[in-house]
C-alpha cells in the first residue's frame, strides 16, 4: 500500500500487528468469535471472514494451511456462540430499545409501529422490529420524500409530521429519533389520543438527543417512555454479562488452538513418513502372521525367508514416497503434498 500510494511506510506502523504460529490462529480464532471486536458477541465480523474467505477459494489462493485453519474457525465460532451467553442481551440501544418492549407487550409479532425520524439509529430499530414480526409501519418525517423513502423500504406508510397525533391512536409503539430542539409529542396531545385507545399500551422509545417525547407522558396510565439513558443502563449491564461469558469463550479458543496445533505438526516430514512407515508395517505385519498361520508344516528358515521377503517389500513400496517427501516432492508448498499423503493413507 506504502508503495502504491507513495505513502511513507511510517505512516501506516502505529495502525500494524503481526501475530505468529499459534498467536496468529489464537487471533483468528478470537476475531471470528468477536472477542477482538469493539463490541464484544457481535456477529457481524464473523460473516466478513466468510465472504473474505468465500472470495479466497474462487480465486484458488487458499491453501491446505489456511484451508484447515478457517473451516476450523468457523466451527469454534459456532461452539462459543452456542456453549457460552456471549451472544445474549442487547448491546446496541436500537436492539436495547426492541428488547424493552418485549418486556412491555411479551410479544411483538403484530404489533403497529410508527417511526418519528428516518435516521439511522430509527432504520436499525425497526429491522429488529420487523424480525420480531410487527405488523404495520407508519414513518413521520420532517421532509416527507425522506419519509416515503423509508416507509417504501419497509412496505410501510408515510405520512406529514402534521398527523402524528391523529395517527398515535392506531399504533402500539412509537420510536422517535429526530433532531429537533423541542418536544416532539407533549404529555396534553397523547392524554387526548389516549382517550381513543380504550387502555391499549402505548409505548414510546425516545433515541432523540435532546429528547423528542416529554417525560410527562410516563404519568398517564398505559403509556410508557423509555429514553436514551434508560436503554443505556441496560446496555451496560448487558456488556459487562457479555465480558464474563467472554472468559468461557476463550477457554473454547485455547483448547481449540491445541488441537490446531497437533494437527498443525503432523505436517512436518519426518512425522509423517514415520506415520506412513508405521501403518505399512503393521498391515504386513498382520497378513504376515495370518499367511504363517496356514503354512505350520513350513521349516522355520522358510519362514524366515518369507518375513525378509514381505520387510523387502515393504522398504521397497515405501523407498519412492519417502524420496518423494523428503525432497523432490515437497520443494514447493510441502503442506500439500503432506496433507495429501496423510489423506491417502489414513494416517490421522
């Protein structure tokens, strides 16, 4: 990169690690279980290392190694997302936000939503909402193209900032995110709507900073108003759960990182042409003894011809291979070669 942009190498040491040997699966490891993430039991980053991966094999610039070491990291990944709570709880304040009113209504599935404010931290919410299957989405926005935009996207409706009240009495929660200076909704407007439910719930997640909604509007029976510092003491405490499970995970890791490790060293030469010479061996061995077992009217010296002639064979069955590990055939990528001749033969 330093040379393609003329950039002074210098520039880009502070933002560089370079991890070896089992440091460097340990963080392969840790990076697709998200210990290594910013916020820790994200998914996220472990579906990048796949399409990264993905786009690797198309191109054919994955090796055995870097083969293993990945079919392998998405199986720990799996592992400590299912035997640890590192995935639990919310951790964002839109998902925060969706969890509290699971809380509130026990289940949203039908549940009407409006949105006040098309911004992103609104977009976020109702994705989790829509995978809760809400029911009807109405989106309120200063500028009303924005509004439809939105609504489109989640096979909504939009309508003018001017009707929020009118609409209030249809829907079961209201997300707010705008920008305005003010209140949004005050606590008379919603006692008027209120009047029109017939008691039904109506809560409000206010992600608005200032705040949109009015506190107020937490005293009027049925109606409840969570805000942004609420969300976040909850998203607190969900994290530090999330540090504790994070301990059971990386025992995951360590011990995954072993058996890496074992595998790892059976591609070195030495141990697998012991490892071949060993099953050969033992197969003559064993067809050896079953042949002698027929032949008890034979002198023992033939017998023992018969012993030097199968070790004869079996020196010479092996000498090609072994030639071929030892030297001729592993000049290149040796781990291939290795890894092919441990498949071949079983050797694992």
């Amino acid at each position: 990169m330093a040379t393609f942009k003329d950039v002074p190498l210098s520039q880009f040491e502070s933002s560089l690690y370079q991890y070896v040997g089992e440091d460097a699966v340990r963080h392969t490891f840790q990076v697709a279980a998200s210990l290594d993430s910013m916020v820790v039991g994200e998914p996220q980053i472990l579906g990048q290392m796949k399409e990264a991966y993905r786009k690797a094999t198309l191109e054919k610039t994955s090796g055995v190694i870097l083969n293993k070491l990945l079919h392998r990291t998405f199986f720990v990944a799996k592992k400590v997302r299912t035997e640890t709570g590192i995935g639990d709880h919310a951790v964002s304040i839109s998902y925060a936000a969706i969890e509290l009113g699971k809380k509130i209504f026990g289940d949203l599935a039908g549940k009407r939503v409006m949105l006040i404010g098309a911004g992103e931290m609104a977009e976020l919410a109702v994705e989790h909402l829509i995978r809760n299957r809400v029911g009807a989405i109405t989106v309120a926005n200063r500028t009303f193209a924005r509004g439809v935009e939105l609504a489109e996207r989640f096979s909504g409706q939009a309508i003018k900032f001017e009707e929020i009240v009118d609409f209030i009495k249809d829907v079961d929660i209201v997300i707010s995110s705008t920008g305005a200076t003010g209140y949004v909704l005050r606590r008379e407007q919603i006692k008027d709507a209120m009047r029109n439910r017939r008691n039904r719930s109506l809560f409000f997640i206010d992600i608005a900073v200032p705040r949109d909604i009015d506190p107020a509007i937490n005293r009027i029976n049925n109606a409840y108003v969570y805000d942004i510092d609420d969300l976040k003491g909850i998203v607190d405490d969900n994290i530090e759960d999330r540090q504790r499970e994070a301990v059971k995970a990386q025992r995951i890791i360590d011990e995954a990182v072993i058996g890496f490790r074992k595998w790892y060293d059976t591609l070195a030469v030495v141990p697998t042409i012991v490892s071949l010479r060993g099953k050969v061996e033992a197969l003559a061995r064993q067809e050896l003894e079953k042949t002698l077992a027929t032949l008890d009217h034979l002198p023992d010296a033939d017998k023992q011809a018969v012993k030097r002639m199968t070790d004869a064979l079996v020196n010479k069955i092996l000498h090609e291979p072994t030639r071929f590990l030892k030297k001729n055939g592993c000049y290149g990528d040796k781990s291939v070669s290795l890894d092919l001749t441990r498949k071949l033969f079983n050797l694992d």
